[in-house]
C-alpha cells in the first residue's frame, strides 16, 4: 500500500456526523456562485490590527489608556462633582486628563508609522478635538472652582456663616412626615441672594449638577480667610476675576457633560475606523446603523440610570415630584403635571422620525426614492406619528399626573398642607406611544429580510430584544399604578424590577442594531462567524457594562450616605 493511498485512508476516517453549518467556515469554503467568489476573492481583510507597522504596541496603548480614562475614570469623576467632593473631583480629572493626552501620543505615535489607510476619516478630527477639550474643560475646572473658593471666603468673611439652608428633601419627608420642614442642603446663597420655600423635594445644586439618588451635598469646608484674598476686593481684579468665572462656569458645565455624550461617539468613531468600517459609498449604511443603534444603546443606558436613581429630582427615576415655588424658569414653563419621561421620549421619537425621512436618502442622493427607501422612510412616518400623538398625550395626561400625584400624597402624609403644592407628577405618565414605537420598530426589523442569512438573522435578534424591552415596559407601568403607596418610598426612587429587564433589551438590541451594518456583517462573512457570536458576545459585553454602571451609581449612594453620616456627627 502506498504512502498516498495511506493518508487518503485517514482523510477518509468515519464521522459520525459530518458538519453541515456555516459557524466556523471562511465563506470562501462554502459553495459559492462565480460573481460571489469574485467578490469574496477581492474583499480586502487589512484593517489597523494587521497592517505593518514598527509600533503597533502603541495602538494597543492607545486604546487600552483610552478606554481606562473613558470608561473608568470619567464616570467617578462626575460621581465626585455630583457630590461637591471638589479636591476629589480635581484630582480625578486630572489623572482623566493625563491618561487622555497618554493615550492620544500613543496614537499619534502609530499613525504616523503607517500609510492613510482611511483618507479623511472623522477619528482624526474627532481626536485633535479631544485633545483641546479636554485641556479646556481641565483649565475651566480649575479656574470655576478655584473662583468659588476665593468667593466662598470672602462671604463667610463678610457674613460670618458657612452655609446656608433653603430647601426641603426626602429624607426630611422620611423623618417628619412633612414636606414643609427645611434641610441644610445647598449653600452660599450669598451670591444669588435667594432664598426658598419650595416643596421640590430634590433640589438641584446651586451650581447646576443634577441630583440623583441622593439629595444632598455638603458644606463648603470651613477656612482662615488668607490675606492675599485682599487683591480680589479691588475694583479692577473684581471685574477681570468675575469675566473669567462667567466664562469658565458655561465652558465647565458644558464640557463637563458634553465629554460624556462625545465619548459615546468617538468610541464606535474609533472602531470604524481601526477596522476600516464604511468606506466609500457604505459610508451611509455604517452611519444609519451606527446612528440608530447608538441612540438605542444611550437609551438603555438611560433606562439603567433611572432605576440606579438618576434625575430624581425632575422625578424621572420613578419617583413623585412635588414643587410648590415656580421662581426658577424651568418650574415656571412646566405643566401642572410636570414634564415626565415620557414626554421627554415622544419629543425625541418626533425629531428622530422628521429627521429620518432625508438620512435614508443620503445613499441615492440625487434619484428617485426607491422602494428600499420608502420601505424605510415609511418608519419614519410611524416615528412622526408616534412622536407627535405622545406629545399630545401628554398634554391631556398633565391634570391627571397632577391628581395623581396629589392623591398619593394625601395618603402617605396625614393632615397634609396640598395647599401650597402647585405643580406635580407622580414619577411617570401611562402614555403608550414611545412603547408603541420601539414595539413595532423590533417587529418590523425581525421581519425585514436582508441580502443574507445572516444579516437577516442578526437583524432579528435585535427586533427581538425591542419587543423583549417594550413588553416589560409595559409591565412597569401595571406595576406603578397597582403597588400601594408608600410614605417613605414616595419621593425615592422606586426601582422598578422590570426596567433592568427593558435597559438590559435596549442595551443589547442598540449594539446587535449597531453590527447589523453591511461592513461588519460582510466581515462576519469572510471569517465564518456565526449569529451566535454577535449574539453571545454582545451579551457578555453588555452586562458587564450594566454592572460597571450599576457599581458607579452604588458608590454615589455610599459616599452620599457617609458624607450625610459625617456631617451629622459632626453638627
């Protein structure tokens, strides 16, 4: 017998079962028609893994320190400034700023070391921007505390006080069953010379941070007032020292915010563009995806958020809201039942729909609508529809949100003064349409057959998730009417079980919406892969994320609580 015959043998070895999937096998093994081939045989795999480079350890370090700072840092960093822990928040920004510049000369360093792999790409651009905001919001941090400070110990010279008592809270609500009770939580109201009587039982913070699950700060630390101060009291260095507090207080708190919103885009940015995403005319495809996935994705962050406590204080955590002084604008120009979520969402659904109807033309610009793209821009139409009828909604709803929330209020405190309350919301509004829309947007996505089966498949999973999240929506809100009120709970967040459900939905369905675009399906093609791997992935993805933010929001909670502790025990 010879050697040949020998290994065909062995080649020919009984199995007993032969594999007949596609998971696991290039599609250049797979039967193929020639033009397919043709296709596949040019498709080209170089990305900025693979290309030659001497310093492609730099690449790594750039994303590694990159998504350290983004991921990690920043978001303690804005715990800190959400609790007024300012030497904390400083300091933590700093090491946020260093890793930035750390991770943008690591870049710097890699791409120059390669050719234009992906001419005129936007992460270039996006990342001199990072550069310069993020030295801007460093110098503007710095500059609007370090004002506050100096302004502070003039004032507590001046009027002898360190702090200043004007507003409410739960936790006065919880003690004394009364929502009339002042609490020490804001100070230096020296600068506004206001004072107030208001039933808005979250505040927000003097300087403008929104609130969470916690509804305090502490007071501004006790100081010998240094004679250089002096030189502030002259007319001359007033003026130059209030022009620059002016500026640097709008750059703070816009930069302060506006980093978090520009990482969610220059991350998936990042990614496209290692990976030599959307190229040419699939430009539209990759951004349409990426878009609207990426709306859905910070829409499941939100959701996350508001169960962990965020924006109790506007009561968008589930929470009842009560407010009694309209002085601010932004009390004044709300309904009596306030401004809920929801309306929040069906103004969004709105803009997101009127917009929509010119994005899916980009890629035939110039000719006629197709019917892909009326099949597309017929979405649209129920985004507008949808968006506008919530709007509506919510107009009618406002004198129920506000009884609503009275009668409540009238049951958990006794011999209530409801008398002074002037506008309020029991924490949400039974309007179905922002739920109608995602509902019907994941069942017509898991029925919208692609070119491939695989495309097809991945777009099903994520119509999935949609009605998996709008069904346990609606849960929710079955849950909030028929669960009793609860004194102590009422201005609490109320954490609804249901909502890690639909966060979870729109987290996963925002992502699997997001890997539903040809360049990285047609990706997943070349290499084998399988739906399951874009659907097992992005769940071992998502929920880690869950519990990073989770874990934020429970260190926000715990040093709230030991700084209220610290507070009492010393006063």
């Amino acid at each position: 017998m010879s050697p040949n015959s020998h290994h065909h043998e062995e080649e020919e070895s009984p199995v007993p079962h032969v594999s007949h999937h596609m998971h696991g096998m290039p599609i250049l093994q797979t039967e193929l028609l020639p033009i397919e081939r043709k296709f596949w045989e040019q498709y080209n795999t170089t990305t900025y893994f693979n290309v030659e480079s001497k310093h492609r350890g730099a690449l790594y370090g750039h994303i590694i320190v990159g998504l350290l700072s983004i991921i990690f840092v920043y978001p303690v960093a804005i715990v800190f400034n959400n609790l007024n822990m300012t030497s904390w928040y400083l300091s933590t920004l700093v090491v946020h700023t260093t890793l930035v510049l750390v991770s943008l000369t690591c870049f710097s360093v890699f791409i120059k070391s390669i050719p234009d792999m992906y001419p005129g790409n936007a992460y270039n651009k996006m990342s001199w921007i990072l550069l310069f905001s993020t030295a801007a919001h460093l110098v503007a941090a710095f500059v609007n505390f370090g004002y506050k400070y100096i302004n502070n110990d003039l004032a507590e010279r001046a009027t002898g006080h360190e702090y200043f008592g004007v507003a409410g809270t739960d936790e006065d609500f919880e003690d004394q069953n009364s929502c009339d009770s002042p609490a020490i939580t804001l100070y230096d109201l020296s600068r506004s010379g206001t004072t107030s009587n208001s039933l808005d039982l979250n505040p927000v913070h003097a300087n403008g941070h929104l609130k969470t699950s916690s509804n305090s700060m502490l007071p501004p630390p006790v100081r010998a007032f240094s004679p250089i101060f002096k030189v502030f009291d002259w007319p001359v260095f007033s003026h130059i020292n209030k022009t620059l507090y002016t500026v640097s207080k709008y750059m703070f708190n816009f930069l302060n915010w506006g980093h978090f919103f520009y990482f969610m885009i220059y991350i998936p940015t990042g990614v496209a563009t290692f990976l030599l995403y959307g190229q040419g005319s699939k430009v539209f495809n990759l951004l349409a995806h990426f878009i609207k996935g990426g709306v859905f994705f910070a829409y499941g962050i939100l959701t996350l958020a508001r169960y962990s406590g965020a924006f109790s204080n506007k009561g968008w955590a589930w929470n009842h809201k009560y407010v009694s002084d309209t002085s601010s604008r932004w009390n004044r120009i709300q309904s009596t039942g306030l401004v809920t979520m929801e309306c929040l969402e069906s103004g969004l659904i709105l803009f997101y729909g009127c917009t929509n109807i010119f994005l899916e033309h980009l890629a035939n610009a110039g000719k006629p609508y197709s019917s892909k793209d009326l099949q597309h821009a017929s979405i649209a139409f129920i985004y507008i529809g949808c968006g506008l009828c919530g709007v509506i909604t919510e107009s009618k709803l406002a004198a129920w949100r506000y009884e609503k929330a009275i009668d409540n209020y009238d049951l958990a405190v006794k011999n209530s003064k409801v008398g002074k309350i002037l506008k309020a919301s029991p924490g949400f509004s039974p309007n179905p349409f922002p739920v109608v829309t995602i509902f019907w947007t994941g069942i017509l996505m898991s029925k919208h057959e692609q070119a491939s089966p695989l495309s097809t498949e991945i777009h099903i999973q994520w119509g999935n998730m949609f009605i998996l999240g709008c069904a346990f929506r609606l849960l929710t809100y079955i849950l909030v009417l028929l669960l009793p009120v609860n004194a102590k709970a009422l201005l609490r967040p109320s954490r609804p079980i249901t909502e890690l459900i639909v966060s979870f939905s729109l987290l996963c369905g925002g992502v699997i919406f997001m890997e539903s675009t040809d360049p990285v399906v047609q990706s997943f093609e070349y290499h084998g892969l399988s739906p399951m791997f874009s659907l097992n992935v992005t769940l071992g993805f998502i929920t880690l994320l869950m519990a990073w933010e989770m874990t934020v929001f429970a260190l926000k909670d715990w040093l709230s609580k030991r700084s209220k502790r610290s507070y009492r025990q010393e006063f």
